[in-house]
C-alpha cells in the first residue's frame, strides 16, 4: 500500500507535466481540429532558450535564484506564446483552407524543423545538457513516503495555471469568443469577433503553458536534450486524447490519469514498460470510450 501511494504520488507529479502541455493540444484542437504536432516541440525551445538565459544570469548570483527563475519562466513563457503566435501566422494561417492532413503534415514538417533547428546550434547540439538550476531535495514525509517541496511547488504551480486557462476561457468575453470560434468561425466573423486575432491568441496560451512545463522540467530534473518534446509530447496528446481532446478539463484530468498509470507501471515492471502500460491503458480507454473521459459526440459540421 506505502508503494501503491508513493507512486500515485509520482504520478500527480509527472501528471501535472502532461497536463499543461496537454492543455495546448486541447486549445488548438478546440479552435481549428488541428493536432499541433509541433506543439511538443515549443515545449523543447523554451527548455533551451530558459537553459541560456538561466545559465547567463545566474553566473555568480546564486543569492535569490528562485526570484530569478520566476522571473526567467515568465518571460519563457511569452518567448514560447510568441513563437506559437508566429508558427501560426507564416505556416498555419495560409494553410488554414487546406485539407487537415495538409496542415498535420506541415506540423510534423514544423517539428523537424525545431529539432534540427536545436541540434545545428553550436551551444546546444545533441548532449544531454545540465540544467543550471535544480529543486533541493527537502521536503515532507507522508506516511512513510517522501516528497520535495519541489514537487509540491511544481503540482501547485501547474494546477493555478490549468484554472487560471479554465477562468479564463469559461467566465471571460475573450473565452467565449474562443468558444464562438471554436463553434462556427463564420458565424463568429459575422457577429464582429476577430477570429484570426482569437487563433493567435490560442497558439499564444498553448505556446506559454508549454513554455512554463519546460521550465519546470528543466529545474527539477536536471537536464534537457533536443529530442525531449517528441517524448513529452507524445505523452501529452495520448493524455489529451484520454481526457476528451478539446475538452480543458479533459486534459488535465488525462494528464494526471496518465501520469499516475505511468508510475504506477514504473513501479509494477520498471521503467522500460512504463510506456507500453500508458499507451495500453489509453488503448483500452478508448475501446470503451472513443471520446475519451470529458469528451463529447457533436454533429459534423459541414
């Protein structure tokens, strides 16, 4: 039972990664029924562009590293939204009347991109590379499992993230122009809203959730590579997918799901089958709920 719970644990914890990110896939998905497959990719960048800025700043100011850190993440996050805004703008917009596998496969074009894009810079490359700030490892006892206050700060700091998106997309003018959007784009354009201006926006919010998450990552596990937003992203879309995919609860719901089947695999077999029980589960999620958990059957539009 103490393994059973350190590993439901864990997988709040890994969770509230796929959550954020997944939450990108959500929004975009929502908006335009495009899947992002470069979204895991913004996820990548922002690791890198916060491992410079971190590893610039904080040479000889360890005093106050964790102001800096808030500080760096946030300004991540509008680096991260403001190259979603852009990939948006050159790449999506003007495909935007083509076939959905046109765009899918423009995304997996964009993806290739950003990777290579990363492994071709001369700081970057393809080793694994030292993250320059990483979570003590204090914290709490529960039972007889232990928890860092890292891990503590990470779950808090993804959860009034997700319900500042929920807020924000259910209780303001601008989410329900998303909603509306979201709906019918004609019949949006006609009543005024800017719908071009409201995609952008999406693109920019999915962008900085994933900018955050990678910041995150970056601080408490240490180090980053060029090829961790196919694995994350991966995880995230499974975690969307299960969750109800244009559903924003669905993917943080699926995200926790997700993480805690994930470590909970780890624990049962090791960490080689902790893909194989995720993707499993999500396969026999989906045989009794195409939909996924929150997700809904709607008319095709036309």
């Amino acid at each position: 039972m103490s393994l059973l719970l350190n590993e439901i644990g864990n997988g709040i914890f890994l969770g509230a990664f796929f959550g954020l990110v997944a939450l990108g896939y959500s929004m975009v998905y929502g908006i335009l029924r495009l899947i992002n497959f470069a979204h895991g990719d913004f996820y990548m960048v922002a690791a890198f562009v916060s491992y410079t800025i971190l590893g610039a700043v904080l040479v000889g100011h360890s005093h106050g590293q964790w102001w800096t850190v808030l500080w760096v993440g946030i300004l991540v996050m509008v680096v991260t939204g403001g190259l979603a805004m852009l990939v948006n703008q050159l790449v999506y917009r003007p495909m935007r009347r083509a076939a959905i596998l046109s765009l899918m496969i423009a995304a997996i074009g964009l993806s290739q991109v950003l990777e290579n894009g990363v492994l071709v810079t001369p700081q970057w490359g393809a080793s694994y590379l030292v993250y320059p700030v990483t979570t003590p490892a204090a914290g709490f006892n529960l039972g007889s499992n232990h928890y860092t206050w890292g891990q503590l700060i990470i779950v808090l700091v993804s959860g009034l993230l997700a319900l500042g998106v929920y807020f924000l997309v259910g209780r303001t003018l601008l989410g329900k122009a998303m909603r509306a959007v979201s709906e019918d784009r004609i019949a949006a354009t006609l009543m005024g809203i800017n719908v071009d201006l409201v995609i952008g926006i999406v693109f920019f919010i999915g962008g900085a959730l994933a900018g955050a998450a990678a910041v995150m990552t970056g601080v408490y596990y240490g180090q980053i590579n060029y090829l961790m937003g196919f694995t994350v992203g991966l995880e995230a879309f499974t975690a969307a997918v299960l969750g109800g995919i244009g559903n924003i609860g669905g993917a943080v719901l699926g995200g926790l799901i997700l993480g805690i089947v994930q470590s909970i695999g780890t624990g049962l077999f090791g960490a080689e089958w902790a893909i194989v029980v995720a993707f499993g589960a999500l396969v026999l999620m989906l045989w009794f709920r195409p939909t996924g958990l929150l997700g809904e059957r709607v008319a095709r539009r036309m």
